[in-house]
C-alpha cells in the first residue's frame, strides 16, 4: 500500500467514569476542529478517499466527528482500537483490509503510541509520547510491523 496511514490521538478529554464515556473539553474540541482544519488544507492527501476510523470511545468519537466534517467524510467506529488494545491487533486488522486508501485512525494513548512504534520500529515499546490531537503520518508499501516510515508528526501547536 502506497497510501498513507494518519495515527491520530484524540482531542483533550475531561476526567470521569466510565473512561469509555470520557467527553472532550472544549479545548479538546477546538484542538480536533484545528487539526481537522489543518488536514482539509493539505494537497498531499487524497482526502476524497479517505477511509476514516476511530475507536467506541466516546472522545475518540468526538475527535472524529469534527475531523470528517471539516474532510467531508464519515466516520466509522474500529472497536479494536481503544486504549489497552494491543498494536498487534490493530496491525493484523490493518493486513485485513484490501482497499488501497489513505487511512485515518482516532484512537488514544498508549495504543497510538505503541501502534506507532511498533510499524515503524517494529517494536511496541518504542512508541511516541502523542500530545491531545497529534498526527503521526506513515509511509509504508505494507501496513506491517517494521515497514513503515514515519513521515511526519504534527501537533495541535505546530499549526496554531
């Protein structure tokens, strides 16, 4: 796959119980809208095609919600992409999939983290630290362990 896979931490969430119920702050919003913003104006991507997936929780939801309105596409919910999920999974989910589109993932740390490191170094414990609403951007020919690239990282405040 040419195509290249956006690893996306969610905006910045307020506490509670459930995790899983965990809302966006209204900074969290405005980091998800910014980013969002930021995405839409890039030429690089095929934004027409891409395929935008975020994890059941409800602030990974929220991120993806503001992320496809500002790119015009739906979001669709990946269950295996929550926070104790583990990288392997999600890259054994990547292998699955036979459309060759760009690819957004939503999901929290420490999956993004690992899941990171893991495609690029091939090793989960060598992951990024995400700060709320960072976007790692990987190049790779196969979405496997060790084949990836990472192209670029970008935080809310390298935009604002």
């Amino acid at each position: 796959m040419a195509e290249p896979l956006l690893i996306m931490r969610h905006g910045e969430a307020g506490p509670g119980s459930p995790d899983a119920a965990r809302e966006l702050t209204v900074r969290g919003q405005e980091e998800a809208a910014g980013m969002g913003a930021w995405l839409a104006g890039r030429t690089d991507l095929d934004l027409a095609r891409l395929r935008l997936v975020a994890s059941p929780y409800r602030r990974a939801q929220q991120t993806a919600e503001r992320v496809g309105e500002a790119l015009g596409v739906p979001a669709e919910t990946l269950p295996c992409i929550t926070p104790d999920d583990p990288p392997q999974a999600v890259v054994d989910w990547l292998l699955e999939q036979d459309d060759d589109r760009p690819l957004l993932l939503v999901s929290h740390m420490p999956l993004v983290g690992a899941l990171t490191g893991l495609l690029v170094e091939g090793r989960g414990d060598r992951g990024l630290g995400f700060p709320t609403a960072a976007v790692a951007e990987l190049d790779a020919e196969v979405r496997a362990a060790g084949c990836a690239r990472l192209a670029r990282f970008t935080s809310p405040a390298d935009i604002a």
